[in-house]
C-alpha cells in the first residue's frame, strides 16, 4: 500500500509505500469445521485493513453475494449482443426439387363422324414450387391414334385475361382448372403434395375416381381372316419375326482330331440357319463364335451342278432340291449342313414348345451327351529334306509356325571352346594329277563340325585355300531323314573320309589329336589310338606295333 501527499500530484516518485501494510491479497472468506463448509466473518481487509463494516455492521448475505456475482458480468461489459440473423436462402433454393404432382383429366370431344360423344383421357399435372411454374403430362397408350406424351410445355400457366397465373393455393382434389381452352377435373394427389397442402392450412377435398372411358369399353372391330398362301413373305414376316429355333450339337471332326460343341439356330422368320460355336476358356481359338454365317442351307449339296457361278449368284429354288426345314431337325439325330455333320441332342424350351403345338412332335426328349469328348491325337508328318541348308535348320521350319534358330549345346561349346583337331589327309582320285594334292582337315569338338583347307603349293596349277567351310559331313550309307555324322572316332590314320563327293585319306595328325585321344580313350576306339601312337612313335610305346589293318577296316565299317 502506498502513501501520497495531497499536495504533490500523483506522479511516479511522489507514492511511497507502508511498510506496516505487507499483505494485499483477498481474505478467505470459507472455512471447513468438522469436515463442513462454513462461512467466516473477515477479520481484516485487503492490506490487513480494517473491515469496510464494524463490528455493528452487517455482513453481506449469500443472496446479496450471488447477486453481485451474476451481475457483475452485465455491469462489467453491457447487456449481451443479439445473436446475427440467417443468411439469406432465396426460394429458388428453398423449393428446388421439390414438385407437386396431381391427377387428373380432360373430356375430347369426338368429330362429327363418330358416334360418340367423347372419350376421358387422364393426364397428370406437375407444379414445380420453385418458379410456380406447371407442366401437363399424357401418360402414352399403346395404339390409341392420339399425339400423347407432354401436352403444354413448362410455363407458368395463364389463370385469366388480367394476367394472373395459377397458383398453388389455386389447386385442390375434385376442382378444375381451365388452361389454354381445355378444362381439367384434379381427382387425385400424391403424398407428398397432401401433406403440403395441408401444412400451409388448405384441406383437402375427397379424391375422385377416374371416370370411364367409352372408347376402351367399346369392343375392337372384328378384322377379315387373313387370307393362306403358299408363298406369304410379308405373313411369315410379322407371324416369326425374332423368333429363333436353338438346337446344341455336337460337330463330329473326327478327321481333324477332335469333337467339338456348337450351337444350331434356325430363323423362322426367313428359313435361314447359323451354326455358332461354343469356345472354353483357353481353347487356343480365335474368340469369333460363327462358324456358318446365316443363310438358306440345301438339302443335298451334291445336287448342285459344279459349273454354277456360286462367287457371283445365290443358289435360288431352280438349282435345289430343296431347303433344310424345321421339320429335318430332329433331336437324336444328325443333320448334314455343308458336308458337316452334327448330332441335335438338345433345344431350348421355346423349340420345344413350337414342335409340339405346330408341328404335332410329342417326343421332344433331349438325347444324353457324351460326357468328355474324345480327344484324337495326330502323327505329325515331317516332310523330306530338300538339301537347303542344313537339316536342323530346315526342321525348324516344320515344326512351328514362326522358325526359331536349333538349339546348341552350350555346356559342350564352353568346355571345348577352341579345340581343334588338325589332320593331314590326300585326295583319293582316279586322275592321276590330283592324287598328290594335300589337304588340312580340321575337327572342331565344340561344334561337331569339320572344315577342309588346301595349302597353296607354287607353280601346281592348282589354286589353294578354303575347300569347305564349317559344317558337318554324314557318313556315306545314311538316310537323310537320321544321318549320322564323322566324329573324332572315324579318324584313323589310312582311314577314307567321304565328304560331298571326294574322298580324302588320312595320312597324318598332330600331337594335340594324339594327346586328346589317349585323355578320351574310353569313347575312341583303341586301334584309332594305335594308328596315331604308331604314326608318332611317342616315347609311351617304345616298341612299334604293326598296324591292325583287320581294325582299321572295323573302324571304316562303323
């Protein structure tokens, strides 16, 4: 608490504090005795000064007290606001969908020539609340001569020459309404609309009935009986129109390795049959169902001269025996539709209807069929080699549709990648020039195939190089469907190796064939080995053996 001076203006600098007034909180003024809530009179005030009443004052009560506390907030800041008003909805908003629908009717009168003297015809009003705008709606009958459907657009409707329109507190059950010259009697209401009108204070009158009308009562016009030709398109036309007969076959193609289910269906309308196939998931067949487009099918195909020009013209009566009918598809039997033959052993249940009440069929039963259709394998057919290129590559050709290159041995290429074995060979000629003409034939193990080269030889006439290029020879004997190729076993010294038409003799090899051979001996045979380990006199056989001509002559046989 601070003193001032009333001389001194109450300025900063000019206040100085009690000392003898330390405590500036509020007293307590509630006291729990006994566990209880009790209240208690302050001994002091804020500061520890004297009460602002004595000790014959009274205390405030708790009424005064609260009194004070309620409307402390009124008296701290003013009377409450009032709460803001709605925003605005315009009634566009407010009464959009929202549609009254009423039922009603208009008398038509009848023109001079008729004998009646007017027909109801119903139609349904609609008020739309959002612009009171209406619109008049002819429910369509089917045949009845008149133009129905919307009668008077959607437009606020005139109510009298002064301008005014209908309004909604304007309609109710059993009254009329006049608009654009025609008169309509309200029968009727839906829910909806009850209940609004009822909301907004109108009451509603008795619903009506809709009035009979003459002309539905009136029996319809006897007609002539129609008159039966033999040939009445036009009568067959609006008689079978859209009705179809279905029959489910059975295709018997034996002939292509297979039975397959199909779909029959005969068009009455204009004796014209369409065969439509059935397909299972993942058949492998194109997803196109038709297998005969529709069209007039003959009896005896055969009967057709084969000189008709079939490409340009349609077959026509002149050129058949006669047509596939109603009456040559029988279920349980075959029918032949283009040379193709397929077994009826079902039909829908409007077939079957039609066979027993027109064509007098009692036994319409479907025949059983086959459970699981057999299945034929066929033997495929390798056409002969024809000497292009080589025999793997020309099989490709047979065996898919689109060639792929043959598989190679991979394993084999890498483990004997760049192995070569070299030989020395003669030609065997009958002219005496080229007897002495010396090749190098060379084995290649990663592909089987063996190459031939002539070392030039000066001043010989003979021109050297390349003499076949990279292939694999057969032996002579061998049929050209399973031939069998030259290995490394059919290379023996003085062995004859036969290659497109020459025949060269082995006279020599090097040591890398030598050493191969004795690494491989169980898969060559072991007078080839000798032959090679006599030819080079290798260290491993100090004695020369003499050469077994008996097993060199087994090895050429093989």
């Amino acid at each position: 608490m601070s003193l001032s001076t009333p001389e001194l203006p109450f300025l900063p600098g000019n206040s100085f504090r009690d000392p003898a007034k330390p405590r500036f909180h509020r007293l307590q003024t509630l006291d729990y005795r006994n566990g209880y809530a009790q209240p208690r009179v302050a001994s002091a005030g804020v500061g520890a000064e004297a009460p602002q009443w004595g000790p014959t004052q009274v205390q405030p009560s708790l009424a005064e007290l609260e009194e004070m506390a309620t409307q402390q907030a009124l008296l701290t800041y003013g009377p409450p606001r009032t709460p803001p008003p709605p925003p605005f909805v315009p009634a566009h908003v407010i009464w959009d969908k929202k549609v009254l629908r009423f039922d009603a009717y208009f008398k038509q009168n009848a023109d001079e020539y008729s004998d009646e003297d007017g027909f109801i015809r119903p139609v349904i009003i609609y008020y739309y609340l959002e612009d009171d705008s209406m619109v008049v709606m002819e429910p369509p009958v089917e045949n009845s001569g008149l133009t129905q459907g919307k009668l008077m657009k959607r437009q606020q409707m005139p109510k009298n020459n002064e301008g005014h329109t209908w309004h909604w507190k304007d309609l109710n059950v059993a009254t009329s309404i006049t608009m654009y010259g025609k008169t309509f009697h309200i029968i009727n209401c839906d829910r909806f609309t009850a209940d609004f009108l009822q909301s907004e204070g109108i009451l509603l009158n008795e619903p009506e009935a809709m009035p009979s009308n003459p002309r539905q009562e009136m029996p319809p016009p006897a007609s002539a009986a129609p008159m039966q030709t033999a040939l009445d398109k036009l009568g067959q036309f609006l008689t079978m129109d859209r009705k179809v007969l279905r029959f489910y076959c059975v295709w018997d193609d034996k002939e292509s390795g297979e039975v397959r289910p199909v779909v029959l269906q005969y068009y009455l309308v204009d004796d014209t049959l369409e065969v439509r196939e059935v397909h299972q998931p993942n058949d492998g067949r194109d997803p196109f169902p038709v297998l005969l487009r529709r069209q007039r099918i003959p009896k005896d195909r055969g009967s057709i001269s084969p000189t008709f020009p079939s490409c340009v013209l349609e077959l026509s009566d002149q050129e058949v025996s006669g047509w596939l009918s109603p009456k040559d598809l029988v279920l349980g039997k075959e029918v032949e539709v283009m040379g193709r033959r397929f077994l009826l052993y079902d039909a829908d249940r409007f077939t079957k209807d039609f066979y027993q009440k027109y064509l007098k069929m009692s036994d319409v039963t479907p025949v059983e069929p086959p459970q699981q259709y057999p299945t034929y394998s066929i033997t495929r057919e390798i056409p002969p080699y024809n000497g292009l290129g080589s025999l793997e590559d020309s099989l490709q050709n047979c065996l898919t549709l689109v060639p792929q290159p043959p598989k190679k041995d991979v394993v084999k290429m890498l483990e004997n990648n760049g192995k070569v074995l070299r030989y020395e060979a003669v030609l065997d000629s009958v002219r005496a020039v080229e007897r002495g003409r010396r090749f190098i034939i060379s084995y290649y193990l990663s592909t089987d195939t063996v190459s031939i080269y002539e070392p030039p030889v000066r001043n010989s006439g003979i021109v050297g190089g390349k003499v076949l290029e990279k292939t694999r020879i057969s032996k002579p004997g061998t049929s050209t469907e399973s031939p069998e190729y030259y290995g490394p076993a059919d290379f023996a010294i003085g062995a004859t190796i036969h290659a497109f038409g020459h025949r060269y003799i082995i006279t020599d090899a090097d040591k890398y064939v030598l050493k191969f051979l004795e690494e491989n001996a169980a898969m060559i045979p072991q007078a080839t080995l000798k032959t090679f380990q006599q030819k080079h006199d290798t260290a491993k056989y100090e004695e020369r053996e003499p050469l077994d001509t008996e097993a060199l002559a087994t090895v050429q046989e093989q």
